[in-house]
C-alpha cells in the first residue's frame, strides 16, 4: 500500500528566528560592503550591526553600517539594500520586505577609521 501524499498546509512550516535572520543580513551586508567598486584598498570592513523582524514568509532588516568617504551616500545604500535583499531572500526563502540602513559613521579614504585632530 503507498501512503497517500500530505497537502502541503498539512505539512507545517519552517520557522526562521529573527536572531538567524540579522546573522545571514548582517554577513550579506559585509559581503556587500567589500565588493563594493567605490570601496578604496583597505581592510575589510567592520560586519554591520543587524536586527530583523519575521512574520509570516516576510522579514524586515535593520543594518547600521560603516561606509568610505567620499561616497556617493544614496548609490552606495540603495546597492547595499539591493544585495542584502537579494542574498537574505535567497538564502532564507523569506520575502525582504525591507533594510533599512543606518549610517554609523563615514571613515575618510586614507584614514585608520580613527578621528584625529587636523593640525
């Protein structure tokens, strides 16, 4: 005798914790970060600060990120957002259904990331 097939809402679900999310959005984003055009020769960027909501098949992603300057500040987000939607969803199967980023700090091109006095 074969077993019948179960329908698929008689299945269950996977369930993603929020915390796994922000992981998987925080290392898209420093994936994103170092693959960057307008990123000068440096180290790695520091991994952004990530944070995610997940209802249902959606999640909502908070980075706050570290960016070079000068940048073209609106570009450099709107290709960040694009990635981390583009690799979180692949990754997770989710819907992104936002990233919202927030810019910690910019770091001057040639500097250590450190602020220091101009003499």
């Amino acid at each position: 005798m074969t077993p019948q097939p179960v329908a698929a809402r008689e299945r269950g679900a996977t369930v993603i914790p929020d915390r796994v999310v922000a992981r998987i959005a925080a290392r898209a984003g420093r994936e994103a970060l170092a693959a960057q055009p307008y990123r000068p020769a440096r180290p790695a960027p520091p991994t952004p600060d990530a944070s995610a909501h997940v209802h249902g098949g959606s999640a909502r992603i908070r980075l706050a990120v570290e960016l070079p300057y000068p940048i073209d500040l609106a570009a450099a987000s709107r290709e960040l957002q694009r990635q981390v939607t583009r690799r979180v969803g692949y990754l997770t199967g989710l819907e992104v259904a936002e990233v919202a980023l927030a810019i910690r700090r910019l770091i001057a091109e040639g500097s250590d990331g450190r602020v220091g006095r101009v003499h």
